[in-house]
C-alpha cells in the first residue's frame, strides 16, 4: 500500500470516527466536533436542509455566547480583538445573524462549508486567549511582520481542496525553489489540542495530492510557555518525519530554516 493510500485512510477513519451526526428538533442535524470550546465543551454544529439542494450550518450562538460569559465583548473598542473578528469571517466565508455564526452551501460543498465554520470558530475562540495576556498583537500578524523582515515570498490564507470533497486550510503558503512547497499552520494558543488534531487532519487530507512540507508553528513568543510534548505527538501522530514539522515562533526568529524559499 502506497503513503498516499496510508494517508488517506487514516484520514477517512479520523472522519467516521470523530463526527457525530444526530437528528434533533426542528428538522435540525446535530453535529458533534472532537475540537473543544473556551469551556471545553465540544464544538457542536447545528446543519438543517432549506431546500432539497441547500444547507445551513450554524453554532446557534454559542461561540458569541461563551465570550462574553468569559467577559469578552466585540466590538471596535478592542482594535486587535475586532480585527481577529472579522478576518476570521471573511477568510472562511461566514455570516453572522443576530448571536449565531453561519453557512449557507450547496449540499455538495457541505464538507467545505463545516470546516470552515469549525476553523472560524477556533479562531474566533482564540480572542478569548488574547485578552487574557492583554496581547496587543495577533500571532499570524507577528509571523507576517517576520517573513517581509526575511524577505520571504509568501501567501496567506490558503485553502486547498481534497479529494474527499472538503477542503484544508493553511495561514501561510510558501513557494520553493525545489518546487516543494511549505504550508504553515499557526496556533496562538501554545498548548492547544484542537489546533494540533486540524493540522494532524490537514496534513492527512492534503498530502496525497499536493507535493508540500507541512509546519506548525506555536506562539511561544507572546506566552513563554514550554511546549507541550502531547501537543507535538497529536500534531505528528501517524506522519512521517520528513513530511511534517512543529517548532516555536521563538526559535524560528532565532534561526530561521524552516520558514525560508530554499
């Protein structure tokens, strides 16, 4: 059995075996993600047919909720806060309608419209971490000022369809000149398990069809924390060495080898 085959196997099995899907009231599916909330609850989706090729997919306003229960409150006060926001849903196409985050798709783009609802909220989430440590600076903002300091040639906020008819996203994209290119996931929250389980996923659902070195970069700039070796285990589990690295910011502004156009 080839990787791409190993790859893509453990992927679909990820799939079955961490989505939850039940019927609920209301005509309304219920599906349960293995990520975590800022109350770590799981991330539950709430999906419901508005016609016989259409879908809406909403978290019924539980993610605006949790904030302010945390005492976080949106609005253009917080400029950085704000910023995160709204980038989060324009990036991964979200409405918002009164409390509650939404999709609406077709049923074919049902995969793609869920996770990027789930990454939205992840991000979204992280807000909640920031005003906490009273962060002046988005993490994916400090790697950008980095990489135009390093002169490296870069694209953010790429999405990148699979096969299995979802789609991965990745904050960064970096050409190379062997052709191999680098695609880089952030996490603001150091020791985070969920963004560690979307790049472990990420990584499974595009490396059979793209020719890319996979690196997680963790912020162990802003919050000098030591990085959790679960954390690095559950990003890698099942991945070759060679395919996929994890490395703190602060090492990389030290001695940048990864973030580089070789």
């Amino acid at each position: 059995m080839g990787k791409a085959t190993l790859l893509e196997n453990a992927y679909y099995k990820w799939l079955k075996e961490e989505l939850i899907f039940s019927d609920i009231e209301d005509g309304y599916v219920s599906i349960s993600s293995p990520f975590v909330d800022t109350n770590f609850d799981n991330i539950n989706l709430y999906a419901k047919f508005l016609n016989e090729d259409n879908i809406e997919v909403s978290d019924f306003g539980y993610t605006i909720f949790n904030l302010e229960e945390a005492g976080v409150h949106l609005d253009k006060r917080s400029k950085v806060a704000w910023r995160i926001y709204n980038t989060a849903l324009a990036d991964f196409g979200i409405t918002r309608e009164g409390d509650s985050l939404l999709i609406r798709t077709s049923l074919d783009n049902f995969a793609i419209a869920k996770n990027r609802l789930i990454q939205a909220i992840m991000r979204i989430n992280d807000i909640s971490y920031l005003s906490k440590g009273n962060v002046k600076e988005a993490f994916n903002d400090l790697i950008e000022s980095f990489l135009i300091k390093e002169k490296v040639l870069y694209t953010p906020n790429v999405e990148i369809p699979n096969e299995n008819g979802a789609s991965s996203h990745f904050d960064f994209s970096i050409p190379s000149r062997t052709g191999v290119e680098r695609l880089i996931k952030t996490s603001a929250r150091l020791n985070d398990p969920n963004y560690a389980k979307v790049f472990n996923y990420d990584v499974k659902a595009t490396a059979p069809s793209r020719n890319a070195k996979f690196i997680y970069v963790l912020n162990n700039v802003t919050h000098k924390t030591t990085i959790n070796q679960n954390i690095v285990g559950t990003a890698l589990n099942g991945l070759k060495p060679n395919l996929a690295e994890v490395a703190g910011f602060s090492e990389i502004e030290k001695d940048n080898t990864l973030l580089v156009n070789s």
